[in-house]
C-alpha cells in the first residue's frame, strides 16, 4: 500500500508546507521552516528522478465511487514540469530565506507542492483538486502584500475558484460522454465540454481579456510573494493545454494577441511589477500560440520556452524585488542609477532582460525562435510577423526598459546596500542558468534533450543571430531615438486600468447603483418581511419551544391516552385492510 | 480471521448462551463488590468478553450458517432457541460494542455523576441491561423477547433514576418512562398472547409459518400485530409515543443516555423490523397498509416535528434527544417504503444514527463534566477552552446533518434514493428538509462554541482551557473517528456496514439472504 514511487512527488511538498503551517512560530522552528523549504523540492525532484524511466510511468490509482483515479501521471511532457517547478521551488526557496514569515513559508510550499502535484497527475479530478489548491494556497502570498494587496487578492481568488468551477463542470460533461472516463489526456474543442475547459485553462493562463488578475495582483503581492507567483500557476496552465489542446488553430490567433496586447500596457506602466507582469502576459502568448501551431517543433519550443521562461522570469521579479527589498518601491518613476549601489543586481537583472529578449548567448534565444520557425513552415505568416514585432515589443519594455529606469537613467540619489547574499544567491543561480541553457557548446543540448519530441532544431546558425541581432538593436535603436527626443512615454506615477476596468469600473459602478436600489426597495420591504418571517417564527417558538403547547411537560396520563389512540388508528388500518 | 484460532469451539457453539448468562450473573456479583473500581473492572471485562464473543459467533454463525442454537437442548419450536442470523448479528455487535466504549467513559463520568455508594449497583443494573437487550435481540421465542425487555427495560428505569445525583428531575424522568415502558411492555405481551391464541406457538420462525399457512390469520393476528407494533413504538420512541425519551437522556447519567441513545431504541427496532417481516409479513395486506400509512405518516410527521423542537431546545442534552426521536424518523420511513433498498438504508441509518448520537451525548456530557454546562446558551467559547470536545462534537454533529464524507451522509443518501426509486419524491423532500434543520439545530451550537468569547468567571477572568479527560476523550473520538470512516469508506467501513445491513434487508425480504 505505502509505496514511495506511487505516491505523486507534489505531495511530499505540500505536507512539508502543512508542517511548516503547524509548527510554532519561534525563532528555532523558523530554521525547520526554511530547511523544508529547501529540501522538500529537492527531494521531489529526486522522487521524479527515481520514478521517471522514459516511458510513461502511472501510478497511485484510487478508485472513488466508481470513478478511476490516476493521481500519478510521469511522461515525457508532464516530467519537464516537475523538474522545472521543483527548480523553481528551489530557487524561491533560496531567495526567501531572508523572511521570517510562516505564512509566506507554509503556503508557499503549499503552493509549489499543489502546482507539482498538479501537472504530475493523471485524471481531471485530481487535476481539479490541485488547480484549486494552487489558487487557495497561493491567494496568502498576495494578502501579504499589505493593505492594498486584500481586495487584489480577493479578486484573484474569486477568478481562480471560477476558473476551477468551470474546470470541473467542463471535465464531468466530458468524461459524462466518454462513459466516465477521467483521464486527462488530448481533448480537443469539438469534445464536449471542450470548450469549458478552454476557458477555464485561459483564464489561469491568461487569455486576452481573461488575463486581468495577473496584472492586477502580481504587483501587490509581497517581494517574495510576486517572485513564487510568477512562476506557478500561469506555467500549470500552459502544461494543461499542451496536454488538451495542441494544435487547435484558434489558439494560434489567441496567442497572437496576447503577445501583443501586453506591449502597449507595458510600455507606459510605471510599476515596474506591473510591467513584468504584462511582459509575463506577452511571454504566455507565445507559448499558447506555438501550442497551437502544435507541430512537434512547435511543442518542442513551448517546452523550452516554458523551461528557461520561469528562470529568466523569476529573475527579471527576482532583481526588481531585490531593488524594492532595499528602496522600498518598484515605481519607475522614483528608481534610477541603482547600478552604483547594487552592482550584482544589475548585473543579473541585465543577463535576465537579455534572456527574455532572446540575446545569442542567453536562454530565449534557443527556444523562442522554435516556435517562430515553426510558424513559418506551416506557413502563418500573419502570426509570425504578429509574434515578431512582440519580439521586438518585449525587448522594448523588458529588455531596456526595466533595467534601463531602474539601474541607470536619472539618478535618484537613492544610495542602498546591494542585495541580501541569498537573494543575490538565487539570482546568481538562476543567471547561471540563463547562460548555460543557451551555451552553444553543450549547454542548450541539454534543454533540447528534455524535450518531449526529438529536436534536431540548430539555434546558432549565422542567419539566425545576425537576424536576431539585427532586431534587437533596431529596438534598441528606436528606444534610443524616442528618448532622445523625448518621445518616449515618461515614467508616471499611474495605475493604468486596461480589461479589468470591466470590473474594477464599470462593474463597481453597476453594483453601486444595484445596491443602493436594493437599500431603498429593502426599506419598503423590509417592514412586510420582517413582520412575516416574525410571524412565522413566534407561531413556531409557541408551538415548539420547551413552553410551547406541543412541548408542554404533561403528567403520564397523556401519553398513555395517546398510546391508546395510536392503537386504535393502527387497528382502524389494520381492519379496513381486510374488508 | 486470526481471531477465530483464539475462540475455543465450545465458546462458538455455546457463544450465543454466554453472551446472555455471563452479564446476567455477573451483574449479581457486581452488586455485592467493595467499590467503585473493581465493580468498573468487572463490568468491563464482561462487556469485552461479550463484544469478543459477539464478534466470534456472528462471524462463526455466518460462516458455517448455523443459525439456531437450542437452549437446554431442547429443540425449537418446543424448546427455547436462540438464534443469529444476518438480521441481529451486527445488532448484537453494536450493543457490546457500544456498552464497552460507553464504559471507557463511565469511569471518570461516575465520579462526578453517580453516587459513591450506589456505584457498584449502578454498574450491576447496567450489566442488567446489557444482558437484557442482548437477550432480547438474540432470543428466538416470541415470549423471551418480553422478558428480556421488562429486564433491559427495568434496569434502564433505575439507571436513569441514578442520574438523580447529578439533576433531580431524573426521578420524575425515570418515573415518567417506568410508567410508559410498562404501558408498552404491557401492549406487547397482550400483542404476544394474542399471537399464542392465533398460532398456538411461541417461537417465532414456527409463529411466521403458521401465519403465513393462515394466509393472514383471523382478526386476532390483527389486533396482535395492532398491539405488538403500538408496545414496540412506544420502546422505539415512535412519534407521538417519544414522551419519555427527552426526559430520560437528558437526565441519565451521561453514560446511560449514549448507550440508551446507541442501543435500546435500536433493539426496540430490530423487534419491530423481526415482527413485521418475519413473523408476520409486508403481504398480508393489514402489515402493509399500516407501514404504509402509519410507519411512514408519523415517521414523517415525527421528522418534522421533533426536528423543530430540537431547534427552540434550550438544553443541549434535550436537543440531542428530539434530534433523535427525528432519527428514528428517518429509520421508520425506511422500514415503512419496505423495498431492499430502503429496509437497507433504514438498517444503516440505525446503526450510523448509534455511532453519531452516541459521539454527541458524550461530547456533551464531557461540557457537563467540565463546565457544568447543559443549557445552550452555555457553551459559547467552548471552542477555545475544551478544543478537542468540540472539534469531536462537530465531527459527529456534520455527521448527523449529513455533511458529505460522513456516515449520516451515506445512510441518508441511500435513504433518499430508495424513497426516489419508490416514486416518493416528497418523501425524499422531507428528508432534505430535516437534514436543513438539522443544520439549525447543530449549527446553533457549533456557532456559539466557536464563534462567541469564552464566558467571564466571577473572578473577572477569562474561561481558560480545561479539557475533558482522555478516558471521555477517547470514547468521543472513536466515535467521531468511525462516523468518518464510514462516511469516506478508508479501510472499508462504508463497504463493511453497508454490506451488513444489505444482508439484512435481503434475509427480511427473502431475497437469498
């Protein structure tokens, strides 16, 4: 029964994290707390190491109520997750050590356990179960980014919550047609049910117009929190599609517009968070657009998209909440000429902005330009160009400007100390695999090995880096130019409203006038309801409370008539029957 | 099973004796002891020796399907016999069951509750009744079953007159239910000396042959059945017969009020489900028109009813006790739509009703023992000062509401969906309505004790934390702990219980049983 290699690696996280939540909170057990943190994904990534052999490995079956429960599912596809999300673990682990939160500990571990567990599952029930956990669990993180991040983290866990409804209906409409089979395997939109779990997967992973949540609770979150959050549940949902629906064309058009919509926003947000986030969003778009084109390279380049994104992303948040650990604020407005002070974070935060804007030499370099490619060979050229402008849209507002209006620019005079060691720690780690991963000599052959499909795709080739080069530095060039003549959007002190003003705008307003009807109509009713439910409960309480008349303590006399009448009605029934 | 090499051959063959005579005469022995604690042992270690033997002969019995032992020799229908079969066997084990369990509470509860020197009686007139419901569940002659009542019935009276120590009013309460146990008692052997009249016989399998040759029997097999069916729901705390029982658990010792709760309304409904479909039969058209109006019309009535006095109760120990009169309720209904299905959901709902009242009326006799506390208004902050209480108490309260994952959930599921599959879908109306009642009723408690401040002392000091003692902690727990078991089917409880009481249900129906 208890067998380490059928049990779903995820769990060992998530009961670590339930530790760290019961221990007391004293100055000792904080050592407890961050020794698990360390060790459990650890020790996760051991578990898949052990239990993966190259084939499809299913394991922990339950049997509810005659539905089958797969709750162990190692593949190709799904292994490339674990190790990523218990890398991940690892290095959030490293850069929170610093906290001494048990909140921010317990549920973080939660969190990453839930998001292992998540995508090592085989069936949609437990996938429910764990899509729903990773929103519970990570909402903590949120709520401790103080008082403004509350309602944040209040919208976000009702979006989430709604997202994991609609997930569950739509996987028992499906597995009600297939004869209740839950397994989670490719779906397709034209299955029933389809459609909903679409669209319960966009809104984790943030389609255009469901993507609200990410930009607005991000950057409220705590510096730690924001950092964990970056790299789960988005990159849960990804590996969630990729499994249900590879090569279904409307996602194509989808990711177009993600990737491109974000750029906009990103370019005049002045919280540097914020246009993380977004630029998070434009990274999201990509894989759902090559997860649509769903050939084999295409997949392939999701994965390794999806693989060096969470490092170069946990970077990119990791150096900015370095910077806001120390100033106190992420608003470009008020940051700027950090490089003096924070030599080792501007460092790692350039090699992390090279990576996303996909520099020869570092990460995106060798993935991204997959799924470019595998645009092309299948001929979508309205969405290669779509994606190529994004390209140049993410160097223009992750590539330059988050380093450029933090580290250099104006000076703002603030002199700081450079980053805790751990966090400089974590970020060393992760820039170190930003560098190896794209390595021409060895390095990206490695990611390419983890891939589900064979990869034969060479990154390095002379028209390659010289066309990616040429583009990044026109970027860099038309970034210069609209600086230089003060053309480029300044940095203010705004909070930009896109999609949710649907519901932080109109929608508030749409309740406030609801409400304030209802208040009037409620003092009209008020009076006649309140006057009848009185009613209808003194009627009861007199006639069953203790001194009701049906509760009246009687002498035994009572009952024993009334034992003769029951008599009498069961021998009246008893005697008709014959007649 | 390994427990059966332990079991000597003559302990399986003789068990079903053994389980009546050892309580009975220990209980003479017990009577006589110096003390609290060595009368506790011995009770004890009879309870056990009878769980155990339980255990052995239903398995043994239903393994070699033996089901009849002759007492003295003497061969049924002349001689006495006793029988096990699927119907009374796990009934037998619920009752030992629960008689042990109940007395791992009863030694610290005596302490506070129980007079010093009527404590080694007050374990004997236990013994007395243990002995006296085994024997009434496990006889197989129509008479012994009224002997066995008056016994269980009489020693009930004097434990729930003990209680007085604790509260006065157990005198008029244990007064009242002598006065109504004897009018049932006494409607059930007028109901039996009919039957005598009708068949001639006493043993109740030749009883059933007999009628069922007499396609019927006269008018006298009526008024017998009248008679058997109005004494036995008096025993059971049918509605409008329910007058006794909120007195006699509210003031009982904590200890009797479980086992009263878990056991002897249970027995009371094993004879009535005996007598319906075994000696008589849901064909004659008498037996079936009075489950069909009468069992179900005020088990229904009685749902409803008891369930709204529970809500205004202000004492908790009487809440709990017209809860379960609207338990019994639910069991009723079960018995009355009479298909497989719902004679098996009406068993189960018995035996998991046993589980949940029993984890209840511990939980609150520990707030008793602690606080003092038997009013509702009292058990505000009980979350804080006695946690493990409360967390136990709402794990069986969730149960009798039948929150999903508890046992009350599968037994009133399974009662819902046999009263749907019969058509009777405001039947299955009602049931939901209770279970909404339910709500209020245990909601209100759960409420206060988690969600009001822990009272002030006259001292001006909070409430401190002063939690029940192990030995009540652990009956409660176990309780609490099976209810979940059998709700969410870990180790096969659900599977295990279910499967009993389908075994049940398919014996009474003639299903192949």
């Amino acid at each position: 029964m208890f067998d380490l290699m059928q049990i779903n690696p995820g769990l060992w996280v998530i009961a670590a994290g339930l530790v760290c939540a019961l221990i007391p909170k004293t100055s000792a057990t904080s050592y407890i707390r961050k020794f698990l943190i360390i060790a459990a994904p650890v020790f996760a990534a051991w578990l898949i190491f052990q239990i993966y052999d190259s084939s499809e490995v299913l394991g922990g079956k339950l049997s509810f109520s005659g539905i089958e429960l797969t709750t162990l599912r190692i593949d190709n596809l799904s292994v490339v997750w674990g190790y990523l999300f218990c890398l991940a673990g690892l290095i959030n682990g490293i850069y929170g050590l610093h906290e001494k939160c048990r909140i921010t500990d317990s549920s973080a571990l939660v969190y990453t356990g839930a998001a292992i567990a998540g995508v090592l599952s085989g069936d949609m029930i437990s996938l429910f179960i764990f899509w729903e956990l990773t929103a519970i669990s990570s909402v903590f993180l949120i709520w401790k980014g103080g008082d403004r991040s509350y309602a944040a983290g209040i919208r976000y866990l009702a979006i989430h919550v709604l997202s994991g409804v609609m997930l569950l209906a739509g996987a028992i409409i499906y597995a009600g047609a297939n004869g209740g089979d839950f397994s989670f395997n490719y779906i397709g939109l034209d299955a029933p049910g389809g459609w909903l779990l679409l669209l319960a997967m966009g809104i984790k992973c943030g389609f255009p117009m469901l993507h609200m949540w990410m930009q607005d609770a991000y950057p409220k979150a705590s510096i730690t929190g924001t950092v964990i959050l970056s790299a789960f549940t988005t990159k849960f949902a990804i590996y969630a599609l990729a499994r249900a629906f590879p090569g279904t064309d409307i996602l194509i058009w989808i990711g177009c517009v993600m990737t491109l919509f974000p750029v906009f926003f990103a370019v005049i947000e002045n919280d540097l968070r914020r246009v993380l986030a977004y630029s998070l969003n434009n990274q999201l778009g990509f894989m759902v657009a090559g997860i649509g084109i769903g050939t084999t390279m295409a997949l392939n380049g999701v994965v390794g998209q999806v693989f060096v994104h969470v490092i170069f992303k946990s970077l990119l948040f990791m150096s900015i909440g370095a910077v806001m650990y120390r100033t106190g604020t992420a608003k470009a407005s008020e940051l700027g000429g950090l490089f003096r002070s924070m030599p080792y974070t501007t460092v790692f935060c350039l090699i992390g902005a090279g990576s996303i804007a996909a520099f020869p030499l570092l990460a995106a370099f060798v993935t991204k330009a997959m799924i470019l490619s595998a645009a092309i060979e299948e001929h979508l050229y309205i969405p290669f160009l779509m994606m190529l402008f994004a390209s140049a849209g993410v160097m223009e507002h992750s590539g330059i400007k988050v380093p450029h209006f933090t580290f250099f620019a104006h000076d703002s005079g603030r002199r700081v100390k450079e980053a805790p060691w751990n966090m400089l720690a974590a970020m060393g780690i992760a820039a170190a695999l930003c560098i190896l991963l794209a390595w021409p000599w060895g390095g990206y052959q490695m990611l390419y090995d983890l891939m589900p499909y064979e990869a034969d795709y060479k990154p390095y080739t002379v028209d390659h880096v010289v066309f990616q080069l040429q583009l990044l530095f026109a970027a860099i060039f038309a970034f210069t130019l609209l600086k230089r003549f003060k053309l480029y959007p300044a940095e203010r002190r705004a909070e930009i409203i896109d999609a949710d003003w649907l519901y932080r705008k109109l929608g508030l307003n749409i309740v406030t006038w609801i409400s304030a009807m209802w208040t009037r109509l409620g003092a009209h009713t008020n009076r006649l309801r309140r006057s009848t439910t009185d009613a209808l409960g003194r009627k009861l309480y007199q006639a069953f409370s203790p001194a009701g008349t049906m509760s009246e303590g009687t002498p035994s006399g009572l009952p024993a008539v009334l034992t003769a009448g029951v008599l009498v009605i069961v021998l009246a029934i008893a005697y008709m029957a014959g007649t | 099973m390994a427990l059966m090499d332990y079991i000597p051959e003559w302990l399986l063959i003789h068990g079903p004796a053994v389980i009546i005579v050892l309580p009975l005469i220990m209980a003479a022995v017990t009577s006589i002891l110096p003390g609290r604690k060595p009368a506790w042992f011995v009770a004890m270690l009879v309870t056990i020796i009878c769980t155990v033997t339980a255990f052995a002969v239903a398995i043994y019995n239903l393994k070699t399907g033996v089901d009849v032992y002759p007492m003295g020799g003497w061969d049924p229908p002349h001689g006495i016999s006793l029988l096990i079969d699927a119907l009374n066997a796990p009934i037998l084990v619920l009752i030992t069951l629960m008689a042990v369990v109940s007395l791992v509470y009863a030694l610290p509860a005596t302490l506070a509750e129980v007079e010093p020197k009527k404590r080694a009686p007050y374990y004997a007139a236990f013994l007395l009744c243990v002995a006296g419901l085994l024997g009434m569940v496990v006889t197989g002659d129509a008479f012994n079953v009224f002997v066995f009542l008056e016994v269980s019935s009489i020693a009930t009276y004097v434990l729930v007159a003990m209680g007085a120590a604790r509260d006065r009013r157990a005198l008029s309460a244990a007064y009242n239910y002598l006065i109504l146990g004897s009018i049932g008692a006494t409607f059930f052997v007028i109901g039996i000396g009919f039957l005598y009249m009708e068949t001639g016989t006493l043993n109740m399998a030749d009883m059933g042959r007999i009628l069922a040759d007499l396609d019927g029997g006269s008018r006298v097999a009526k008024v017998a059945f009248g008679f058997i069916v109005v004494g036995l729901g008096l025993k059971l705390a049918m509605f409008p017969l329910h007058n006794w029982l909120p007195g006699a658990y509210a003031y009982a010792p904590t200890q009797i009020t479980m086992f009263l709760a878990s056991t002897a309304t249970k027995a009371a409904l094993y004879l009535l489900l005996r007598f319906v479909f075994f000696v008589f039969d849901p064909d004659f058209d008498y037996v079936a028109n009075v489950l069909q109006f009468l069992l179900v019309g005020l088990g229904v009535i009685g749902m409803l009813f008891a369930s709204l006095q529970a809500i205004f109760q202000t004492d908790a120990r009487r809440l709990l006790a017209f809860s379960s009169v609207a338990q019994v309720g639910y069991m009723l209904l079960g018995v009355g739509i009479a298909t497989a299905a719902s004679v098996t959901a009406g068993y189960l709902h018995l035996i998991n009703h046993a589980i949940i009242k029993g984890g209840l009326f511990l939980a609150v006799g520990a707030m008793w023992y602690r606080f003092g506390i038997t009013r509702t208004a009292d058990v505000n902050g009980l979350g804080k000062t006695m946690p493990w209480t409360t967390a136990a108490f709402t794990v069986s309260g969730l149960s009798l509401i039948g929150v999903p994952f508890t046992a009350g959930f599968v037994s009133k599921y399974q009662l819902a969906t046999a009263a749907a599959a019969n058509g009777w879908w405001w039947a299955v109306f009602v049931i939901v309505l209770t279970s909404v009642l339910a709500i209020f009723y245990i909601g209100r408690l759960l409420l206060a004790a988690y969600f009001q401040d822990a009272p002030v002392m006259e001292d001006g000091q909070v409430c401190t934390r002063n939690e029940a003692p192990l030995l009540m902690l652990i009956p409660m727990w176990a309780m609490a702990i099976a209810s979940v078991l059998i709700g969410t089917n870990i180790l096969g409880a659900s599977d295990l219980v279910v499967g009993a009481s389908e075994r049940a249900a398919n014996l009474l129906l003639g299903l192949g049983g």
